[in-house]
C-alpha cells in the first residue's frame, strides 16, 4: 500500500508552520544555550511572563503530591496560550516544573531523602542511580481518551471517597484532581484564546482554523474526543502537561490509536487523507513524542494500516526532529517497511527507527512474562519499550559505567585472570548498589515526586489509591544498563592479546603505563600496541568473545535477579548521550584509551574497529551482545554518503537491518551522513539550525548541542563518511 | 590448501549484488600501467619500502571461509556473498577455485572478478562453482591491449566468449584512462564486442583516478610513464556512455559509473539517470 497525499493549501501551512519552528529553535538556542538532550516541542515564553510557583520550601525544594499538585496547577492556570492560526493544534509547552527546583542537574535529580549511605559505593563505580527520577515509562492513552478529562476528574473523586481512611491516598487523589483540573483551566483558556484571534483573523481558511480550534478546545475541557482531530488535540493536550509537569516523552503506538477515530470520521465523510495528514503533521510538530507504528498486536496481526501510512507521510513532510519507530517483523507489511527505509534515506533527518520485533518478544518472555504482553511492549523511549499503561520501569535512567568498574578491577590485578575476578567481583557490587538505590528510589519517590499526569493515564495508580512507583503499576520491570562495553571489551582484548598470548608486553608494563595515562615515550609505545589489538567488532577477535562475556556477566548479576526488595530488573547495553560525561569519571584504560576521554556509545564497536568499517560486522557484533530480556542495546549507524546514494541503497539497508534482526538485534538508529553538511555545520552552527543528526537515541538539532558534543558527532560521522 | 591474501573486506558494496565479502588474492599475470594496486601484482608476499606495512599472508581455506562465514546472515538477506578478486585471484587457480567450492557448498553466491587472462581450464573448471563474473574488458585493439597491460588480448575475449557460450552471468567491467583506451573507435570496439554477448546483466565503467598512485613509491616501484597524472572527468565519463548497449534479450544493461576498482561511487553517477538507460 502506498498513498498519495498532496493539498497545496496544505502544503503552504506545513510550510510556515516549520519555518516557525526553525525560527523558534534559534530563539531557543540563543537563550537556553546548548542542550544535549531530544528537542522536545516546548517554545520561549514571553519575556514579560514571570513564573511565580506557590510552593517552594527556603531551599527552592518542593515534594510531595500537595506541593506538586499547587504548583502545577498554578503553571496551567497561568500558561501562555501559544496560539498558530495555520496549526490544527492549539497551544505550546513553555516550562519543565521538574526543572524549576533549585540546583536541578540532568544527571542527579533533587530528592527529598538522604540516601547517602549508598553514595559512597555509587561514586566508586559511577553509578547513574535514576533516585529521584521520573517518567521513562509508557502511558496508556486510551485510559484518558476514552472518559476525556470530566471523566477521569469523576474516577478521582470517586477514588478519594474510596480511600477515605488512607491519609496518602486521599492527598494523592487530591494532587490529581488539581492537576486535572489545571489542565482543564488550561484548555478552557486555550479556547478563548483561539477564539479570540479568530475575531482579528482576515483570512477565512484561518479563522475558519481558529474557530474549529476552540469549539475543540471548549469541547474537550469535559468532555470526551470523538473526532480524529478532537483526539489530535486532546493527545496534544495531554502531552504539553505532562511534559510540563516533568518532561514525560512517551507516547505510544499512534498508529491503533487513532485509527479508529480515522475510519469512523472517514465514513462519516467529514475527514479526507490529506486532513488526516495534516494534523498528524501537527501533532508531530507540536512534540517529538516517541511514538511506534506497524508491529504485531497483542494476538500476533499485523497493525499496519492506512493510519499507519499516513502517520509515515505526515513525518516524512515534517522534516524536524521527530522519533517515530517502526517494528520489523516477520508478518508485516514490507510495504511500510521500505517506505521508512526510503524517508530516512531521503531526508537524512535520521528517522524513523527501527524495532526487532523477534528479539524483543523473545527476551521479554523470557521474564516470565506472555507473548501478547511481550508484543504489547511498544518502543516509546530513546533507547527503550514500554508496556503503555502497565508497567514501571525507570527506563534509560539507571546505569553503570564498566568503565569506571574495569578502572576499579584493573587497579587491584595482576595478571588477567585476576582481573577478570576482580571484575566480576566488581560488577556484582556496583549491581547491589545499583538495585539498593532502586528500592530506596521505589521507597520514597511517591512522596518526592509523584507522577501525577502518568498516574491518570495508568492502570492501577488511581484504582489502587497509590502512586506508580510505590505500588500503582501493575508491573516493575526496572532497567539497569551498562555503559562502556567496547571500551572494557578492548580492554580486556588487548590485555589477552598483547600480555598473554603475543607475551610482547607484561602486565605490570600495561599497569604502569595506564597509570600514567600512557605519559612519555614509552608510554606512547604502550599505549599503541595495546591500540592496535584486534577490537571489539572486527569479528572473532579476543575482544569480541570479551564483550560477549561481559554480557553474560551483566545477564548473570541483572536477568531474572530482584532487587532486595524484591522488585524485578533487566539488563540492557545503553550509553544515553552520557559517553562523554561516563568518559570524564574515568581514568586511563587498557584499551589505549586516554583519561577523560569519552567511553564508547551503547553497544556500539569503538570507532576504526575495522580498517573496512563493514557494518555488516558493526551489525554481527552488536547482535552478539544484545542481552536479551527485552530491554535493548541498540545499533547506532551511521550510512555513509556511498552506501546512501547507491542505485539499491533502500534494499541494502533493509537487508542491514533485517540482518541484524534475525541475529537478535532489538532497536536501529540511523544517521544518512552527509559529511559536508556536517562540517559546514560544525564552523557555523548558526547556518544550519535545522540540520538535525541522531545523537543515541533520540534526534536533535545539530546547533542545541553543546560544542563538545558537535565534536563527537562530527569525529564519529566524519571519520565513518569519507 | 594455503593461498596468500592480501586483503579481506567485510560488507562491500561494489564487487556484485547485496552485501559482499571480498577476498584478495594476490598475484596478477597483466601489468597494466594504470593500475593502482601495484603492490598486488606480485605473487609473493611483499614489505613495503617506505613503512613496516606487509601486503600478504598466507592463509588457509578454512581461515578464509571462517571470515567470509561471518556475514552469511547479510548474504541471503541481501543477494549477496563472497567475491574473488585480486590481483587477478585466477593466478592463484587452485586456491581460488577450492574457496569457490567452498563458499558454493556452503550456498554462498560467489563472484569471481578476473581480468580473464588464464588458461580456459581454469575458467572452465570455475564455471561449477561461480555464480557471477565480474569481466575486465579493456581493450579490443590486440597490440594497444599489449601496450597497456603487457599482454595479448586473444585470450581474454575468447575466455570471455566461452564463458558466455557457457550461459554464465557476467558483468562486464571496463577500467577507461582518457587518452589511453578511450578513442571513438576503442568503444566502438567495446561495445559492438558487448552486442555480442548473451549472458551480460551489466556493464560497469570504471574510471581512471589517481588515488593508487601514491602506492608505488611505498612498494619501491615506478609509475609507469604513460599514466595521466589526472582522474577522468565528467565529460570522459559523459562520452564513455556509448559503450552501454541493450542486451540481446532486450533489456536494459544496468550502467552504475564506479570509480575504477574502488568502492566509492563517482559523485555524478545521478547526472546519467534520466536518460533511462538505468534499469
């Protein structure tokens, strides 16, 4: 199936809609400064506008569900109303009240209780605890669509009356009832405020625009969406307060989301394919919620559909950052599946993505848990898959850096066996820290900060009278991964190579020249030979048996293990856009690698892995260290320009990605390179302020990263390209 | 069985369909003056002059299959698989040919790029267990032939036309030098030539760059006199063009633009694919 869509009036309104938001993204960058992290959709507030929250205790610290709940519902009542008479959506997101604490770090959240028993053995291996954390898990729209606003208001008095007895439970039903009814507020002014502009609006196809706009938004303040484009804006609704409340990016599977609302205002006749697209357009534009398309239902049919497509096309026209992913699987439609392949090659904008749908239903199952729960389990995150509506997970935001573990391990060795003990003995400690800092997060993070907008879209939190992380989800399923494995592979590579099986260097030669960061003459001799071993990713090297032996040793200390208290964990290779900050906590390392330098990126092989760069051996070796228990380790690509313009480029990467899919890859993020681009870039971010590269996970604007990074990415895309 | 490899390339696109695992076999019976991988010619192993470099080492059918097994998965998701080239890999006859047979046994689809300058045995003995060859024309003039490359071509076209009597899929390969083998009359010659031919899928130009020339001096070699010290242009490129026919069953001949031997496409390839004569 393949569609055509094309509505010059359209066309021109997707037109001045990105030229905004590419306006927008200077702006943001001029007065937010380098950020390296997803774009999100929020834009500036006006100058004038002051934020003046009701709660803050002497320290600028606010927790607890009363305390949020003031607070946002003060920011809603009190939002600006971003209002594009050419957008089908009405609103903007312009704060992140998680951020608005004092001393607020992306790396380390502010929390309410001392946890600095653990933070002594965290330090020691740099541990990334998530305490404190929020989202990462996966609403379940449907939950919210469903009774619309007015409805989930009733559930929660309903609720409150409930839990009469339960002091929590009554303040967390309170805290949700303020935070609907901010929301409500919001959208009521939203309303007006399209309605207002509608009056002074000369054009009639605009103020044809702002009037449906608000008689939308007025309708949705209660009651429930009916229309496609009704359910466009509520999902918008939903997700500019929940990214307001504290940055929650997940989406979910768009494509059933909205298609019966598609097929039902299709046959009514009041919907045509190019309005549809539009306002999915819209939809995408407004944020770059991770959203999936295609893949199997719960009882294993193909999802693909019109919808499907038109999702596909609306992100095609886009051109922005955007983070759709598509699931390959054995049953779908390849139709969908080359189409994608076709976009990402076409508009090098790296997206969409690609899921392993095989691997990740495997793993999932392999946690005690059913195929259709396993199929059920979306790719709604940078790195990650969530079950929408079921399951807490603190995904992406707990990791240890094996780095930093092989630093500790190889500063007591002496020989590789001793190392290889010691870092076994090393892990296992930074895992018992890591999953302690996970109960302590599960212990108290309901009254640091509750997830009151996840909670309303869960199944459980509102039933149950308990927020999501302290007993409101159905399931726990809490993510640990590990950072740095090329690095520790080499290392341990280049150790057995050079030290055990050549004999051309000793151990307490590689010991001291790595302790004096490879310093001097001879240092530099070291510091080559250890180099120059055969690397992770070249296929059947030492290093590549390492690296599989440290996935079973993350398996054999994270899978099927609990926390203390009992909560499941599942292991996954990730490194965030963190490599360079994992990088900086960490001293030299046997692999050659210089202190500070950055740590390699997920599961990826260390750059000049292979004198031929083959990503058919990138794909082989990242297949063999996927931990598989459903979470994933990701393959960061890179297609060179030759490889793009190839006459069957679209067949070849296909054929890549199935490759890789069928050895047990979980997720594909491509970047097309287009190594000129990126250098011009590089000199002049200003220029280009709509070149957007994949950075992990997620896409960003090229101009919002921060020096450094543009460095990596340029080194990384560069050096691959040409 | 041993042979000496001076290269093993994972993931190549170039050397024939889907994804590929190029061996280089080293060892090449032809001299031709432009040819930019000198250090190939020579069937020994050899030591670079100018850095510690080795060009060669001796390997065994099982080590090589180990590596070419490898991406077996990209293989069959992609049509692709192991292509012989060099050097010329026929030069070392019975190690290419028990790699061939290996790879076959195993179905992996194997190519063999030869510069077709052996005796038919050893082609005819290959035809069982190749499923593509990659056929370097480069001239039909028999004493211009003899001048570029060192040889007579009479061999090579009466190689080829054997293995197209044979029914064997062929691409054919034509490494163009401006002002060498590229008159009116030379791809008149390559062309009519082409016409001629039954089994040819398609036909690749390879044009002369300079990227190799650097390698002669790090393997203590001259640069033949001949060579033009600059790559072809576009419009070389442009007039090459005519060489590109329809097959006798009708269809179109594919006509990619490589750079000669290499893997990188040439940067205009897409100025030449709105005269349809791409399929």
């Amino acid at each position: 199936m393949k569609i055509q869509i094309s509505d010059m009036r359209y066309a021109e309104r997707m037109a001045r809609l990105t030229a905004r938001k590419i306006e927008q993204t200077k702006e943001k960058q001029a007065k937010l400064g380098a950020r390296d992290e997803d774009d999100y959709g929020l834009v500036l507030p006006p100058a004038s506008f002051k934020v003046d929250l009701p709660v803050r205790d002497a320290t600028g610290q606010w927790s607890g569900p009363r305390s949020w709940a003031a607070n946002f519902r003060w920011l809603m009542e009190n939002h600006p109303c971003y209002i594009d008479p050419d957008d089908a959506i009405a609103g903007r997101w312009m704060f992140m009240l998680s951020r608005m604490r004092l001393g607020y770090q992306l790396s380390r959240s502010n929390f309410a209780f001392d946890y600095s028993h653990l933070e002594p053995e965290q330090k020691k291996y740099d541990i990334t605890t998530g305490i404190g954390k929020d989202a990462h898990f996966a609403p379940d729209y449907k939950i919210g669509l469903e009774p619309g606003w007015g409805g989930l208001l009733e559930k929660v008095r309903t609720a409150r009356r409930q839990f009469a007895a339960d002091a929590y439970a009554v303040e967390l039903m309170e805290a949700e009832e303020q935070a609907i009814l901010g929301v409500m507020e919001w959208t009521r002014r939203l309303a007006a405020a399209a309605g207002d502009r509608a009056m002074t609006e000369d054009d009639a196809v605009r103020r044809d625009n702002l009037v449906e706009m608000a008689r939308i938004c007025y309708k949705i303040v209660e009651s429930k969406p009916e229309t496609f484009r009704e359910v466009v804006q509520w999902l918008a609704i939903f997700n500019m307060a929940s990214r307001t409340y504290n940055r929650d990016g997940a989406g979910g599977q768009l494509d059933e989301l909205l298609r019966p609302y598609y097929e039902c205002d299709k046959a009514a006749g009041v919907l045509t394919d190019e309005d549809a697209e539009f306002q999915v357009f819209c939809l995408l534009l407004n944020d770059p919620h991770y959203y999936q398309i295609g893949g199997p239902s719960a009882d294993g049919k193909d999802q693909t559909s019109r919808m499907s497509y038109i999702i596909l096309e609306a992100a095609a026209k886009l051109k922005s950052s955007c983070n759709l992913t598509i699931r390959v699987w054995d049953g779908m439609d390849r139709g969908l599946f080359r189409r994608g392949v076709e976009i990402l090659l076409a508009n090098r904008l790296g997206y969409p993505r690609f899921s392993g749908d095989k691997a990740l239903v495997e793993g999932f199952m392999k946690n005690g848990y059913s195929a259709a729960l396993a199929r059920s389990r979306i790719a709604v995150g940078c790195n990650w898959m969530s079950l929408p509506g079921l399951e807490y997970t603190l995904n992406d935001v707990v990791k240890i850096n094996i780095a930093k573990v092989l630093e500790v391990a190889f500063a007591e060795s002496n020989s590789l066996e001793e190392l290889e003990a010691n870092y076994r003995k090393h892990f296992k400690a930074a895992v018992d820290v890591t999953a302690k800092g996970i109960d302590f997060h599960l212990a108290h993070q309901y009254l640091n900060e509750p997830e009151l907008m996840l909670n309303l879209l869960s199944h459980g939190p509102i039933e149950k009278g308990k927020d999501i992380s302290h007993g409101g989800a159905m399931y726990y399923n809490m993510a640990i991964d590990g950072a740095g494995l090329a690095v520790v592979a080499d290392s341990f590579g280049a150790i057995e190579e050079r030290v055990v099986k050549e004999k051309t260097l000793s151990f307490a030669e590689v010991k001291a020249a790595v302790a004096a960061n490879f310093a001097g003459e001879e240092g530099e001799r070291v510091r080559m030979l250890l180099d120059s071993a055969g690397r992770y990713g070249a296929g059947g090297t030492a290093a590549d048996r390492w690296a599989v032996k440290l996935t079973d040793i993350l398996n054999g200390e994270i899978a099927n293990h609990t926390t203390p208290d009992g909560f499941k964990l599942i292991p996954g290779w990730f490194t965030w856009a963190d490599t360079l900050r994992f990088g900086r906590a960490v001293g030299a390392t046997p692999n050659g690698r210089k202190a500070g330098e950055p740590i390699s990126h997920g599961a990826n092989p260390l750059p000049g892995f292979r004198k031929d760069g083959a990503l058919t051996a990138m794909a082989t070796a990242i297949a063999s260290v996927q931990p598989g228990y459903g979470n994933t380790a990701p393959w960061q690509l890179e297609v060179d320009i030759g490889l793009a313009d190839d006459e069957d480029a679209v067949e070849k990467v296909m054929a890549l990605i199935d490759g890789h899919f069928k050895m047990g890859g979980t997720l594909v993020n491509i970047n097309v390179v287009d190594a000129e681009t990126i250098l011009a870039a590089h000199k002049d971010p200003s220029k280009y302020p709509d070149l957007v590269v994949r950075v992990t996970g997620f896409t960003a604007y090229f101009n919002s990263l921060s020096p450094d990074f543009r460095q990596l990415v340029v080194k990384r895309l560069v050096r691959e390209a040409v | 069985m041993k042979g000496i490899v001076f290269d093993i390339k994972r993931g190549v696109t170039k050397d024939g369909p889907g994804f590929r695992t190029s061996v280089f076999l080293k060892g090449c019976p032809l001299r031709c003056i432009w040819c930019h991988n000198p250090e190939s010619q020579s069937p020994e192993i050899e030591h670079a002059v100018t850095t510690d470099e080795v060009c060669g080492r001796e390997m065994s059918v099982k080590e090589v299959m180990d590596e070419v097994r490898r991406d077996k998965v990209f293989y069959s998701s992609s049509g692709g698989g192991m292509t012989l080239t060099g050097g010329e890999p026929t030069m070392q006859s019975e190690f290419a040919f028990a790699l061939a047979s290996a790879a076959h046994d195993e179905g992996i689809h194997v190519a063999l790029d030869t510069c077709g300058f052996a005796p038919w045995a050893v082609f005819e003995r290959m035809l069982a267990v190749v499923d593509l060859f990659l056929y370097d024309l480069k001239c039909m003039d028999a004493a211009k032939h003899r001048k570029l490359t060192g040889a007579d071509n009479a061999l090579i076209l009466s190689n080829l036309n054997s293995i197209d009597a044979a029914g064997a899929k062929t691409w054919i390969r034509c490494p163009l030098v401006p002002g060498l083998n590229d008159s009116d009359s030379d791809l008149a010659a390559l062309r009519d030539c082409m016409r001629s031919l039954r089994h040819v899928d398609k036909v690749e130009i390879c044009p002369y760059h300079t990227l190799g020339l650097e390698k002669y001096a790090k393997f203590g070699r001259k640069i033949p006199a001949a060579v033009p010290p600059v790559p072809a242009d576009i419009a070389d490129i442009k007039r090459w063009r005519q060489i590109c026919v329809l097959s006798p069953s009708g269809r179109k001949v594919a006509f990619p633009v490589h750079s000669m031997h290499t893997q990188t496409p040439i940067r205009c390839m897409h100025e030449f694919q709105s005269d349809g004569l791409d399929s």
